[in-house]
C-alpha cells in the first residue's frame, strides 16, 4: 500500500488485514499511525524507490495522492502486479456488505463519523472507514472514553452480518466518505448513499459546475434498483437535486429545512429536530458542533442511521453526545495573553463555503466581540488551480473575520505551469480590495511569530486549510509553554 500512512489508506490496511490480507505498506513519513499498523504487524517502509516491493505481491494499492511515475507503482507494473487506487480497492471491499456512502462537496467526514458512531451505539456494529481520527468511532460516542490515549483512527471493524434492528442478518454495514475529486467514487457500489451539497470544486478535473454535477448523476446511478434495497439520500436544497436523480432507478428521498422534503430537520439555536414529512418529530438533540452546517450534517446523519436500522432515540443521543474529530472545527486549546486568553482552533475548510460556513460559526459560537476581541484566521489556500478557479469566491469568504494570515499556496497535485498562474498574494489583494485586513506570510515560523504579537485577550484564532498549516495553531500554543519555561528559568537565575 502506496502512502499507507495517510487516514483513509490506513484504514482500509486496517479492514484488509481484519480480512487476512498479507499486506505491507510504504509512506514517504513515519507517523502515530504507521506505527500503529506496525504494532499490528504491518510491515511500513520508508524506501519508496520501488526495492522494497515485496516478492510475489499481487496487488499495489496507492493513494490518490501518488502519481502514475511514482517507482513503487511502475515497479509493481514490472512484476505483474494489479495496481489499484485506494478509491478502486474501497469500492472492492464494498462488495459482501451492505455499503453507505457519503458524498457531497462538503461534510463528509464529520457525516460519517456521526453516522457511525450513532450507528454503534444502537448496537448495529458497522464498520467504518472515515479520512480523519476520530477518538469516540471504535466504540460509539455514548460508551467510556477509551483508556488508551492512542487518540483514535479513522476505522472500525463490524461483523460481516448485522446484528440487531430490523436488517439484521443482512450484510454488515460498512460506511464511507465518497469523494468525487478525479470521479472516484465511480468506483464504489453502495446500496444506500447520501448526496449533500453539489457545488464548483476540483475544476481542474472537471472544468465546469455542470460536469460536476453529471458526476454526481453517475455516481448515484450506481444505486441498485428500489426493489432491491438502492436509496439515495439527497438534500433537498443545494444539491442540484433535479439533474442529479433523473432517470434514477433507486429510491429517492430528500432532507431539507422545507417542509416538502421528505426528512425535514428544524434548527432552534442548537437544538436540532428531525421528522417524516407531515409527521411529529420523531427525535430531538442539541447539536454537539458550532454551525448551521454541522446541524445539517447531524440532521442528515441521524436520517440515515434511521434508514440503516437505528432507533432514532438512541441515535439522537449518540449525536448529541458526539465530541467531533480531528481538524473538523476542532478546539485545540487556550494561550493565556495579558491576563485573558487566545481561544485556538483547527478546521480542515479549503473552498469558500466551508471557510464561510466555519468563520460564521465561530463568530457565533465564540462571540469575540463581545469580550472586546476579535475572530482571526490564518488561511493556507489548497492547490493553485482551486485558488485561481475559485479566488473571487475565497475573496468574499472571509466576510466574518477581522484579519487574515495567508502563507503560500500548498503545492500538491497541480503542475508547474499551473503554480505560476496564481499567488497567496493575488489572494490578499483580493482580500483588501474588499475591506478585510490581509497579509501575506511565510515560513510557519514567521506567522506564529506574527500571531504574539497580533494576538490578544479574547481573540479567536482559527487555522484553516488541507495542508500542512495545522502546524501553526499547535506551534502556537506550545510556544506560550517555551516562554513561560525560558521566563521561570530567567527568573530563576
């Protein structure tokens, strides 16, 4: 497995290896996570030049990260091996169980995280594959936190056979995050799915709004037939609904806040309800998330767990009880300032609706005006050709903030061309062109310098972005320790 130490890609190593699968791995880094597959007696390397192929593999299965010349894939063409995209392999694996695919622009994630912890604890046993560390998904969000402080994964294994409710003995669950970057979830084959928001992203694959949405047209059109058990879940209201279920065959049902959905979801403040069309409520929980957009992830999780087989009490609770996971609008913690404190998040948030979404919510959630503070974000833009695509759209995404760090772009899939088409400071420009105080800065280390001296009591710090700008909230924080230890030992002398 070609990048095995990636969330999605250990994973599926996990689910492979519960299955008998003689596999090893490779991953350009060590981390907790290859070695937690080595303590399960994976075999990781760090030589990724394709010598360390083991002899007689039969199939190489890589993550979408790597490209077509990587040596450990043209190595594996040479020995006669099946190469497989980690998305192709998923899909594989779908086959025997009753799969649940997650899809849409935005939400994936935190949606089948919900859905499966809710799904465990009405005692349906999933298994669950989801691209991020969540440390409530091995035994539901209602059950003692583990004593282990391994922090979670991404993965948990069911039985081949449903346990309880009313499919039990039908195929065991096992839920996933479909995503469309380079049309990869064509490969999988659920029997339920779900479509959330479909809007313009990964343009540089798809090139138009319109082929995104045939996209996800295809994808759902992989659904078994309504008599054998194919549903899809769509929402009623930005999903391009109309065009993506024409000519569907399988069931279609639809979630929305109209009352014309067929689940409707109310959202008071944080209390969510959810109902059957012309129906009483048939579960209440407070929404355990910041967000308008993380209430409709909820909302459209507990559906779905209803539709699995959940008892909707059950999994209503399960959901209020969720404590979220990593990167997904996640609290890292406080630094003290000037006798008050720096509030400090983590979002995963790369296109403009989600950086919209997050900052509304934090400025909702946390009011820092209201303390005399005030909601900063440090924002490193995904790939250039999203940012050139897309830079009119990021410009009026930051509305809700009151000034914007932007490192450079993160280089990652788009070709040498394409990165000289575009800069983090168009971006800027386009940021104080609007009225948003923008600057642009870089290494890591310079902006976490900038944010001592930017940053003061009450502010609300959000670091935002797919790639490596993480770094920067945690490096802030834990440099608020080396200060304090360098001022006792100043002290000391």
């Amino acid at each position: 497995m070609v990048g095995i130490g990636g969330c999605g890609m250990s994973a599926l190593a996990r689910m492979l290896l519960a299955r008998g699968a003689d596999l090893s791995g490779s991953d350009a880094f060590q981390t907790e996570i290859t070695g937690g597959l080595q303590a399960l007696g994976v075999r990781v390397f760090e030589d990724q030049t394709g010598a360390a192929l083991p002899e007689g593999v039969e199939f190489v299965v890589h993550t979408a990260a790597v490209k077509a010349d990587h040596a450990e894939l043209i190595a594996a063409a040479d020995a006669g091996a099946e190469v497989l995209s980690y998305a192709e392999a998923l899909g594989r694996c779908m086959h025997g169980y009753t799969g649940l695919a997650i899809a849409g622009t935005h939400g994936k994630s935190t949606t089948t995280a919900m859905l499966g912890c809710a799904m465990t604890d009405a005692g349906l046993d999933p298994t669950v594959i989801v691209g991020a560390t969540c440390s409530q998904l091995a035994r539901g969000a209602l059950a003692e936190p583990a004593r282990d402080s391994s922090g979670g994964t991404g993965f948990r294994l069911g039985p081949p056979q449903i346990p309880a409710g009313p499919r039990r003995c039908e195929p065991g669950l096992l839920l996933a995050e479909a995503c469309e970057f380079n049309r990869s979830f064509h490969h999988f084959r659920p029997k339920i799915a779900s479509i959330g928001s479909v809007e313009a992203d990964h343009l540089d694959i798809y090139g138009s709004l319109d082929a995104v949405v045939e996209a996800f047209r295809e994808f759902a059109a992989l659904l078994p037939p309504s008599e054998h058990g194919g549903l899809l879940l769509i929402a009623h209201d930005g999903a391009h609904r109309r065009a993506v279920t024409a000519g569907l065959r399988c069931r279609v049902e639809t979630i929305g806040l109209s009352p014309e959905a067929d689940w409707v979801f109310g959202i008071s403040g944080k209390r969510v309800t959810l109902a059957r069309r012309g129906e009483a409520p048939m579960a209440s929980f407070t929404s355990p998330m910041p967000g308008v957009h993380n209430a409709t992830n909820a909302a459209t999780a507990l559906a779905l767990a209803v539709i699995g087989g959940a008892d909707p009490e059950i999994a209503a609770r399960s959901l209020e009880a969720f404590r979220g996971l990593d990167r997904r609008l996640q609290l890292l913690g406080e630094r003290p300032v000037d006798g008050g404190a720096v509030r400090v998040w983590d979002d995963y948030g790369h296109h403009p609706t989600e950086i919209d979404a997050t900052l509304r919510a934090l400025r909702e959630h946390e009011k820092p005006q209201d303390r005399g503070g005030r909601l900063i974000c440090v924002f490193q833009p995904h790939q250039h050709s999203r940012t050139r695509f897309l830079l009119d759209e990021f410009a009026q995404a930051f509305g809700e903030a009151d000034a914007v760090i932007v490192p450079h772009i993160y280089f990652v899939r788009d070709s040498e061309a394409e990165k000289q088409r575009v800069s983090a400071s168009d971006l800027v420009d386009r940021l104080r062109q609007r009225g948003v105080r923008a600057m642009h800065l870089y290494p890591f280390g310079a902006i976490v310098e900038q944010l001592e001296n930017l940053c003061r009591a009450g502010d609300t710090l959000v670091v935002m972005g797919a790639g490596p700008v993480w770094q920067v909230g945690r490096n802030y924080l834990e440099s608020a320790h080396d200060h304090a230890s360098s001022g006792a030992a100043e002290g000391a002398r």
